[in-house]
C-alpha cells in the first residue's frame, strides 16, 4: 500500500528527526499537515465564538438583563468580534486550504518556505495564546479586568481610556497580523516560483488566483493596521497622544489607519473563497469554467479596488462630502467584478449536467446568501442610506451575510469538496446535506429578520431594546439555535467520516486541477511522483467527462 | 527523512524535458521573498510617515520649535555612521562575491561596530532628552499639568521617540541577524557561491539605513533654519 503524508514518519521536520508521531506532526514542514493543523485550531476558536455569540442572542431573547449583564454583554461581542475576525476568519481559508491544497495544484512539492510556514503556524499560535490570556488577566488590585470591550475595531479614544485589558489584545491581533503577513509572503513567492513546467498564470485554477491576490492584500495591507496597534499600544503605555484629542491626536485617523488594512482584509476573507467557488461549480456542472480570464482577472481588480474604498466606514465619522462621494463611487465599482464574477459562475452552469453533491449544495446557497450580502452591502454604500444604518442591524446583517454566508459557507463547501483529497475517506452524504439545509434555514432565519429590525432603527452591540423589536430578536434567537445544531452536527459528520467512513480512491468527484491527480489518496508526502508538464487549462471536460489524464509517471495519456 | 534535493525534470507530450524549480537551491525565490518583505517594511513606516505628514500639516509651527530643540550634532554624525556601515556591509557582500571570506567577515564586524556605535549615541541623546524632561511618559508630553507642551511639540515628540525607536529596534536586529550570519559563515553554510543569507542581510541593512535617510532630515532638519529656537531652545 502506498504511503501518505498522515502515515508515521512521512514527514520532513523544521528540527532534527524525531521519533514520536506527536513531536512529528508538531514539527512537520509538510504543507499538507500544517494546514490541518491550523484546521484543527481554527475549528476550536470558531466554535468558542459560535458560543459566545450564543450567548448573547439567548441574552436578548427578551429585553432588559436576563443572565450576563451589560458589561459582559460588551466583552462578549468583543471576544466573538476577536476570534472570529483575527483568530479564524483572517487566516482562514489560505491558512487551510491555501496550504493543503494550492501547492498540491501548481505541481509543487511544499511551499518556498516551509520551514518558515511551520514558524508561521507557531507564531499564530502564540497569537492565539496571548488573545486568550486576555481573558484571565488581572488588575493591581487583584480584580479579573477581562478582555477588551471595546469590539474588535478598538476604537479610540475609547480603546485608550477603558480598564479592560485591550493591550494583551492589541499585542495579540499584531502578533496573528505577522503571521497572515508571512504566510501570504510564503504564498506570493510559491505561485511565482514553483509553478510546474508550462503552467503560466492563465493556466492556473482560479482557487491558486483567489489566493494570489489574497496574498498581495495580506503582504501590503496588514503592516499598516499592525503599525496602528503599535500605535495604540504605546498610546496606552506611554500617552504618545497620536489618537487621544486631550494630546491634539486625532481619534478619526484612528479609524482612517484601521480601515485602510480592515476594509482590504474583508476581500482577503472572501477572495479565497470565491476561488473555491470557481473550483466546485465546474467539476459539479461538468463544464469549463465560462469566462476563466474575467474571473482571475475580477480577483486581482477586487484586491486593487478595495484597497481605496476604507472610507465608506466613516461617514459618519467627520469626512468632507467630497471624499464621501468619492468613496461613495469607489465602493459601487468594487461590486462590478464581484458580478462578473457571479455571472460567470451562473454562464459555467448553464446547459451543465449538474451533480448536486453536497460541496456544490454549499456553493449554490452561497450564490444566494452572499448576493443578498452583496447587494446589502452596495446599499449602505450610498452615503444618504448609510446615514440611516449606519451602527444598526442592518450592516450586522450584511455583514454576516457576506462573510457567514459567503466565506465560512465556501470555506464549509471547500471541507466537503476536499475532504475525500485530504483524508481519502468520504463522510455520510445524506447527513451533510441535512447539515447544508439546517445551515442555510438558519442563516435566513437568524440574520433576515436584522435587516428589517436594523431598518426600523435597532442599533448594534445593545445589550437591551424597545419591545417592538421583540419579534426579530426572537426569530433571531430561533434560527440561532437552529445554525448551531447544523453547524455542529456538520463538523460531528465530518469528523465521523474520518474516523469511520469507507475508503476512496483517487480523484472522487471526477475533477481536472492538478491536486486530483496523484497516484493514491490521500496523497503522499512531496505529492505528485513527478512533477507534470502542464499544457492543458485547468478545467477541461469534454462530454462532462475530465479530458486529462495522467500515467503513474505523470505523462500525458489522453 | 531527509532533505536531499534531487534535481527533477517533467516531460511534456513530445517528450521534451523541462527543468523543475524546487523550493531548495532557490536563490531567486529567496531574493524575493526577502523584497516583499522589505516592502512590508515600507508600508509599516509608510504608515507612520503619513501620520507624521498629518501632524505636521496641523501643527507647523510647534514642529518647527519642536525639531529646532533636537541635537542636530549627535543626529548627524548618526546619520553619517549609519552611511559607512551601508558601505561596509555593501563592501562586505562585495568581497564574499569574489571569494574572500575573511575580508567579508572583517566587514560584517565593521558594519556591528558602526551600528553598536549609533545605538550608544542614540543613547547618549535620549539620555539627555530624559534629563531635560523630554520623554515618553514624562509630564511635559501629557497633556494638563503645568510642564505640558503645546499639542503639536507633543505629536512631534511621540512621534520622534516611537519612530526613532522602532529604527533603534531594527538596528538591534540588524546586529543579531549579523552575528547569526558570522556563524553560518564560520559554520560553511554561507560560501562564496552559496550567499543568499548574506544577500538579504546586506539588503536589509539598506532599508535599515534608507529609512533612517528619511527619519533624520523630517525630525532633525525641518527646524534646523529656527535660530531663534536653538537659542532659546528647551
């Protein structure tokens, strides 16, 4: 039986060559274990915030205080807004999939650095530590100041002056910035180099363009808000003054250096995602992607236009009417390629022999949930509508429409679609697509009726409410409870069809891109035997079936 | 298992053979590795640059004073220290290039003699900036108390000592990144055809001194023309 890069002693070390399986997987350098590793990680955060934000919904069920009080109601949007942001979603999918499965489809062997991919997976790590030590901190006084509630935007001047512990928080969200820096660096240099013989950039897969411009947002976007937190750090410890008014700092250019890095990384979250997009909707149509140059190049011009769109997190902020309009202007023309990009996928399916698989039931809710996310999105970037909603329901709405329903759910469509590649075993079908309904009931359910709440006036990040916005929170706390049993009964079917699901062999869903063809599933450490000769584009199917093919020494035989 | 880079090639259908790149041996990959990371850098000073510009455009005149009270001396000869160890770690690549190793050594000391020597005057001007009640954390750069400075001398001076200090910091670990490159020297790892570490060292330095090029004449020289605030400076 053929090796595997999960088997004992597959695997090359960052230091010496240890015996035990533990300090194995530990200190791998194999791309393929690291990004499991950060999967197994993020998995753990994503559920702590999924509780947190629990937590709160059950809290409002009904207004006035029922179980946490007003203080820790504001710690814990925070410490949902922090993990969920910085520990999650940021390193997200080019963390998991970037690693496992983007050298795997240029033809590489590993990542250009991968002992400095294993010291990246450590540094987010210690990240992670430092975000949680936050929360069993203390005072002089002896007291637990607990962590940060300020949200996850720590805005000043009130970042500045509140006594929780925003430093440790601060020093946490720039230590997991250098990580997502060093891993988009490690990304950059991979694509350009190690592309296999003859696959120039228009014959990469479209999730390997999804991460390229993920990486250059990543490399130019992240040492500006790591430079503000240092920023606000010494502010903190030494009253520099650059953001407290009392010293003729300026709190609005606070928020101007936040968003140049935070608005760039919304598209570094969903980038990505749509690369898997584009993987899934042509293996699952049996179709070439129609229109594969637009969507590559909507990608790179999604990462270049939302670089200079920050300011429409401001209008509320003190902005001249100028600007306004012209980040007005500039937010619109960031959606048209992210219609391009919808419409090619729409053209990809049409005349199609769609499977309906449980990765491509998760990419069509998508298409749903996330144009409802979008074209909220494009709403309040009208600056007269945003004056009405701004800080209401209605952009937390939008907000987790886009990322919920567009990031984790294509990062969740990207776990099933790979997870025959990773593991070479196949989850129950039938139970992950009851997850897949559970889920998107769920989302509806939860984040519709917010819209409406959010329209009518409910401001975010409130403890209590007027009781006419009873019913939405209620329909709210419904579909929450609903999410949450789809997301864990997902993740219970995922892990059991690792542990216990039957075999599968190589290529399970019958797709074209170079991960797919390696010799035995899951693939071995160092992937293909050898290195192929790419001269064919990514997605070529004739008659729904895979036109490429390969023999075991990775030679063309079609 | 081991590292051993076996040299591959792919063959395409008409059984043409093309070189493979690993990611061993990758002497371009490392160099642009590195470069990215130089231009984090820049986005990271950018950033302060442009908070700097931002101030300064609010708060000219208290600049002025502000930049008129810095040691220009001790920032000058700072400035042309930082110079000659440029040129002695460029020198220092130089003679690694053409074989000789003691010669590349000799010029990596230089360059952590010359870099030692700026921390100890920055130290030398730091201490006496305390000691005139100038610091970060001291009253006269908090605001209300009756040694406070105007808003404009205090976002001069915070932003002087965190930006001049985070350089400081850069210079430390340009020091310990040269003493790590001496071991691999004296190690074999880094040989005359082997140099890349050497390389993005040499390169590091550069952006180390370049953005000091740029530090010095924004805080030190734009009061430079106020006699009147050197005489009756602080």
């Amino acid at each position: 039986m053929s090796k595997s890069y999960l088997d004992k002693d597959e695997t090359h070390c960052a230091i010496g060559h240890p015996k035990s399986a533990f300090w194995q997987w530990m200190l791998t350098v194999d791309h393929k274990r690291i990004g499991i590793m950060y999967a197994a990680v993020m998995f753990v955060f994503f559920f702590v915030a999924v509780f947190t934000a629990l937590l709160m919904r059950v809290e409002l069920f009904a207004p006035g205080a029922q179980f946490i009080d007003g203080d820790m109601f504001n710690q814990a949007f925070t410490l949902h807004g922090v993990i969920m942001v910085f520990l999650f979603i940021i390193p997200g999918i080019p963390a998991v999939f970037g690693n496992i499965v983007m050298p795997l489809m240029i033809g590489a062997k590993d990542v250009s650095f991968p002992r400095l991919n294993w010291f990246t997976f450590w540094l987010y790590i210690v990240g992670c530590i430092i975000a949680l030590s936050s929360l069993v901190t203390f005072n002089d006084a002896g007291a637990a100041i607990g962590i940060a509630d300020t949200g996850w935007t720590f805005y000043a001047p009130y970042s500045l002056n509140t006594d929780t512990n925003v430093i440790t928080t601060l020093v946490a969200a720039f230590v997991l910035g250098m990580a997502s820096i060093l891993t988009g660096l490690n990304f950059l240099v991979t694509i350009h180099r190690l592309r296999a013989p003859g696959m120039g950039f228009f014959k990469m897969p479209l999730f390997v363009w999804g991460i390229y411009a993920t990486a250059w947002i990543q490399l130019l976007a992240t040492p500006v808000v790591g430079i503000t937190l240092i920023l606000a750090i010494l502010e903190k410890f030494f009253g520099i003054g650059i953001f407290d008014p009392s010293k003729g700092g300026d709190p609005v250019l606070f928020q101007h250096l936040f968003w140049i890095y935070s608005h760039p990384a919304v598209y570094l979250m969903i980038l990505p995602a749509f690369g898997i997009m584009s993987e899934i909707i042509p293996v699952f149509s049996r179709r070439e992607i129609f229109g594969y140059r637009t969507i590559a190049l909507s990608s790179a011009s999604i990462a270049g236009i939302g670089y200079i769109v920050w300011g429409h997190h401001l209008y509320t902020s003190g902005m001249s009417d100028i600007a306004k309009t012209i980040f007005s202007f500039l937010t619109f023309f960031v959606a048209v390629p992210t219609g391009i990009k919808f419409y090619d996928w729409i053209a990809t399916m049409y005349k199609g022999k769609i499977i309906l698989a449980t990765p491509m039931l998760w990419a069509l809710g998508t298409i749903i949930t996330f144009a409802i996310g979008g074209l909220t999105g494009v709403t309040i970037a009208m600056v007269g509508v945003d004056i009405h909603l701004q800080d209401t329901y209605y952009s937390v709405a939008h907000f987790h429409y886009a990322i919920l329903g567009g990031v984790v759910f294509l990062l969740f469509a990207g776990l099933h679609y790979w997870f025959p590649l990773v593991t070479g075993k196949m989850y129950n079908e039938t139970r992950a697509k009851i997850a897949f309904y559970l889920n998107f009931v769920g989302i509806n359910l939860l984040w519709f009726p917010m819209f409406i709440a959010g329209y009518y006036g409910m401001p975010r990040r409130y403890f209590d409410y007027l009781p006419e916005f009873e019913v939405y929170h209620q329909v709210s706390g419904v579909g929450a409870i609903v999410i949450v049993t789809g997301l864990i009964f997902m993740m219970w079917n995922l892990i059991r069809g690792w542990r216990k699901g039957e075999k599968v062999g190589v290529n399970y869903w019958g797709a074209t891109t170079l991960e797919w063809h390696t010799q035995s599933s899951p693939p071995p450490l160092e992937n293909h035997p050898k290195v192929p000769y790419v001269d064919f584009n990514p997605y070529e199917y004739h008659h729904g079936e895979p036109v490429v093919k390969f023999d075991e020494n990775m030679k063309r035989i079609d | 298992m081991s590292h051993e880079y076996v040299p591959e090639v792919s063959t395409d259908r008409e059984g043409k053979e093309h070189v493979v790149q690993g990611w061993q041996d990758d002497r371009e990959g490392g160099k642009m590795g590195f470069w990215l990371f130089m231009l984090t850098e820049v986005m990271m000073f950018g950033a302060m640059f442009l908070v700097l510009t931002y101030y300064f455009s609010l708060h000219q005149q208290d600049f002025i004073n502000a930049s008129a009270s810095l040691n220009r001396l001790l920032g000058g000869i700072n400035t042309v220290v930082l110079l000659f160890s440029a040129l002695t770690m460029g020198l220092g690549l130089l003679k690694m290039r053409s074989g000789d190793v003691k010669g590349a050594q000799l010029m990596i000391w230089a360059t952590i003699v010359l870099a030692t020597a700026f921390l100890v005057i920055k130290g030398f001007e730091w201490t006496a900036e305390y000691n005139h009640g100038v610091f970060l954390g001291l009253d006269a750069l908090q605001s209300g108390n009756e040694h406070s400075k105007p808003f404009g001398e205090i976002l001069f001076f915070g932003m002087y000592f965190t930006m001049t200090g985070l350089h400081g910091f850069h210079i430390i670990i340009g020091i310990g990144i040269m003493l790590w490159l001496l071991k691999r020297i004296k190690a074999g790892k880094v040989t005359p055809g082997h140099n890349i570490l050497h390389f993005n060292i040499a390169l590091y330095w550069d952006l180390v001194h370049l953005i000091w090029v740029f530090v010095f004449p924004y805080f030190y020289m734009i009061g430079a023309g106020d006699i009147g605030g050197v005489i009756h400076g602080h």
